[in-house]
C-alpha cells in the first residue's frame, strides 16, 4: 500500500507566431473612429482646442514683439 507513481498527461497551450494579432482592433479602422469621435463630441473637442490654440498664437506673437522691441 505504498505510493504509486501516476502518469499524467499535460495540456500545453500555445500561440502561434504566425497569428499573434496583440492589438490589431486598435488600429483597424482607425480614420473612421477618430472622425466618429470627433463629429460626436465637437462641442467639447471646440472647447478644449480653442483655448489652446488661442494661448500659442498669443505666445508666439509675444515672442516676436519683444524680439523687435531689442532690434534697434
């Protein structure tokens, strides 16, 4: 009545290298998502690139006053 070894069989489970897709949902049709996106969120996308761009144009013209203001 001792210990008797049992031979056990082992599932291995493996992918192939030649379809492993890790993220290719993310990149199909990734024109078309943006554009969805966009179209139904241009209200807030307005108010998050108004003030931006608002805030750069205003630098850069700052910039090139005080520049022209040492030139002479």
């Amino acid at each position: 009545m001792g210990k008797q070894p049992v031979k056990m069989r082992a599932v291995v489970y493996a992918l192939s290298p030649f379809q492993q897709k890790i993220m290719s949902g993310l990149w199909k049709d990734l024109p078309g998502k943006i554009s969805h996106k966009v179209s139904e969120n241009w209200i807030s996308a307005t108010l998050l690139l108004t003030p931006l761009v608002g805030t750069y144009t205003y630098v850069q013209n700052y910039k090139e006053n005080e520049k022209l203001e040492h030139r002479y």
